[in-house]
C-alpha cells in the first residue's frame, strides 16, 4: 500500500512546535499538554457514541488548515507525515477511527478515509 487517505482533529497545546490555531489565529500557549488530551477524549467519546460527526467537529474545532475541508489531509505516503501520525493512519482500516495521537504538532484523532 503506497498511500492512504486521512482527515484529523488537531487540538495544539503549549507543547506543540507551533501553538496558533491555523482556525482562530489565537495561541494555543495557554492549553496544556492534558488539557488539550482530555478534550479531544471527550470528542472521541461523542463521535464513537453517534453524539457528533467526525467532519463538522473537525470544522468547528480542530487547529488543522484541514478544519476548512472537514479535516481532510488528502492522499499521503510514508515519509510525508510525522512518524506517530503516519503509523497510527496506516494501522487503521478504511473508516476506523484512532485512538488519541500524540506528535509535535499537538494530539490527534485520525479517521482513515481511503
């Protein structure tokens, strides 16, 4: 399998290399690094639970560019992507949701679209 096909929530935190919000402009430096974790657990929770859809809380929350297309990163292979980024989407099927994905870039939710 040569590529795959994700979108993600992003919430950046003070760790994260870059903490603006790509949606709002504002600093994330205020966000600890568990603030940012608990969340995004209880986004997961909503979603997995059929409370909220995956792609408008990525439009109304996630700290992505992504957040315009609904999270949606398009088609990437290994070696685009942070390492922990790219082995959670490839460990994932075809719409299977990730668990919470930790990288500089702050934590993650992934859904594997193709």
């Amino acid at each position: 399998m040569s590529k795959v096909r994700a979108s993600h929530i992003l919430i950046k935190h003070a760790g994260s290399r870059n903490p603006v919000s790509r949606r709002t402009n504002a600093s994330t430096a205020d966000k600890s690094p568990a603030e940012a974790t608990a969340e995004l657990d209880a986004i997961l929770k909503a979603i997995r639970n059929g409370q909220a859809n995956f792609e408008e809380v990525a439009k109304q929350r996630s700290d992505c560019s992504s957040f315009k297309q609904g999270g949606d990163l398009g088609e990437f292979g290994r070696g685009e992507m942070q390492k922990p980024f790219e082995d959670a989407t490839y460990a994932l099927k075809v719409g299977e949701i990730s668990g919470i994905v930790s990288t500089d870039s702050g934590v993650h939710i992934i859904k594997r679209t193709a």
